[in-house]
C-alpha cells in the first residue's frame, strides 16, 4: 500500500532512502533539501545530492532557509501527507511541522538510541572504539533524537572500518529498513517504543581542532581517532618539515618507541602504548595514496619523529 509522503534530506547518505521509497511506488509529494551553497572553483551554486537525486527522479524540490513562518508551515501542511521521512535534513522541524502529516515525521539515525544522539553518531561511534552500532528509525518529537524508536538494525563496525565506511553501511541498511517501516506504517503495524532514560550519549559535531592526532595516547586510541576521521575532516600529524600529513588509514602494529617516532621503513608509528601503521595518507594539495607510494618520494628515516 502506497503512503503519501514528504521527504526531507540533504546529503549523500540520505539519497539511498529516496530511491528505495520511488522504488516502491510510494507517492513523494514533495522533497524538501536544504538551499544550494557555492562550491567548486568557480563558486557555482551546487545544489545538494538529495535535490539532484529528486530532479532525476522528477520530484519537486523545496529549499526553504527555515520554518519559522507561517507559510512554509501550511505549505508543508498544504501536501496532506500521511508522513514525512527525515534522513540528514539539517533543519531543526518546530512541533507545527512535526503534527502537519497524518501520522507523524519519521527518521532515520545513524546509531543504536539512546547511544550517539545529535549531530555526528559515526563518528562518533568509531573514535569510542565501539564494536557495534544501528540504523534505527524514530519517530520525531521536538526533543534531540529522543523520540520513540520504531526499527532498528545493527550494524557491525569493523576494526579498521572508517567513518566513510561506515556512513556507507548504514546509509544502505537504513534504507532498506525505513523502506519496511513505512510499509508496517501503511499497514497500520509500526510499533513504535519509548528510548531507555540509561545509557544516553550524544555525539557533538566534529570540530576540526579534535583532528591533530596525539601520538602519546595508546595505539587503539590512535587508531580509533584517525578511523572515526576518514575522510572528513582526516586526522593529521606533523611531518618533520613542518607540513602535515592527513591519515587517511591505519592499522594497529607491533612495536614501541618514544611516541610519533618511525620504527620501520612501513610507516609504524609508535604510541604511548604500542604502535600503529599508516596505510593510507595525503600531502595537502596531493591525492591520497597508499604509504608505500607516499614513502618513494619522501625523506623519512627510522627515528625520525611525527608531532
């Protein structure tokens, strides 16, 4: 049974959603993305994957700045959905928004709730050192991700998993299950229940000052913290010259040493306990490339130290 619905969304991560919902032969009213920002070298305005994705599919496509008047209110309200699919939208939705659909705004979150509520749960999740997370839906309330859980799915978070693997995992399980959510909604079956009051985290945006990695922390540590970063905004350490290097992948290693010297000729770098090995980095201005590659054209030498 087809649902009339809005979607809102932004991102990349929320594209996969939309095309499972078209797929389905769901009726999308109207997608709401956030503006078109300047981008690239020529600063065209660039609008977001969620609104390219919505012109391909022949959606229609509104950008407004906010909701804080009355007529981009009733012309949310004006579309007489059953519901609307939030996934990465961006704008916070005032309670006028949340009551305008029959049976509510539902989301999608990137982590297992009460655990990694707010703005970067992937992240989060892997500079933890969790071994788990969740896709999980909700439905919306006016407070921080603290609405009713509907679904959920786990996901698995690999050792040398990084933030960019991650977010793609569980964009693809979190479509496939807001796909069953809203099937069990038109249905008139989706139980939704209330989050536990223990074990609440919330996972603050990423501030690129957190990025610098601290070789002095243990090797798990380190390697959570440059995981959880890849690719964006990407741990970096200082090289010798002065200039940086943004890790883009690590392994843990075998190995001690003075933290952020270079026990190897592969990149193992030791920590305040143990050591990790760079897989993956780049150069500013440079592409990334694995450490072998990188190691050819630079003057590192064992006992030479990263900052």
């Amino acid at each position: 049974m087809a649902l009339k619905l809005i979607f809102m969304g932004s991102p990349d991560f929320a594209v996969p959603t939309l095309a499972e919902l078209v797929g389905a032969g769901h009726d999308i009213r109207a997608v709401y993305s956030q503006p078109a920002k300047p981008a690239g070298r020529g600063m065209a305005e660039m609008p977001t994957p969620v609104a390219r994705a919505a012109g391909d599919f022949g959606l229609p496509v509104l950008t407004p700045r906010n909701f804080r008047n009355q007529d981009a209110i009733d012309q949310f309200a004006g579309f007489e959905a059953d519901a609307a699919v939030v996934v990465a939208y961006g704008l916070i939705l005032p309670q006028a928004v949340l009551d305008a659909t029959r049976y509510g705004c539902f989301n999608l979150h990137a982590s297992k709730l009460p655990r990694w509520r707010g703005a970067a749960p992937i992240q989060r999740a892997i500079m933890a050192g969790d071994g788990t997370t969740a896709a999980s839906i909700m439905r919306m309330e006016a407070g921080l991700d603290t609405g009713p859980v509907c679904m959920e799915e786990a996901v698995a978070i690999g050792a040398d998993m990084t933030a960019g693997d991650l977010h793609d995992e569980l964009a693809r399980a979190g479509a496939g299950l807001m796909l069953r959510a809203m099937s069990a909604l038109a249905l008139g079956q989706l139980d939704c229940e209330t989050q536990a009051e223990e074990g609440v985290t919330y996972a603050a945006k990423i501030d690129k000052v957190e990025a610098r990695v601290d070789w002095s922390r243990s090797a798990a540590e380190v390697h959570n913290h440059i995981r959880g970063l890849s690719p964006f905004p990407g741990a970096w350490t200082q090289m010798p010259d002065g200039s940086r290097l943004k890790i883009l992948r690590s392994s843990l290693a075998e190995g001690k040493g003075e933290p952020g010297i270079i026990l190897d000729n592969r990149l193992t770098i030791a920590c305040g306990e143990g050591a990790v090995r760079l897989q993956q980095v780049q150069r500013a201005g440079a592409r990334a490339m694995d450490s072998g590659t990188f190691l050819l054209g630079q003057k590192l030498v064992l006992g030479d130290r990263l900052e």
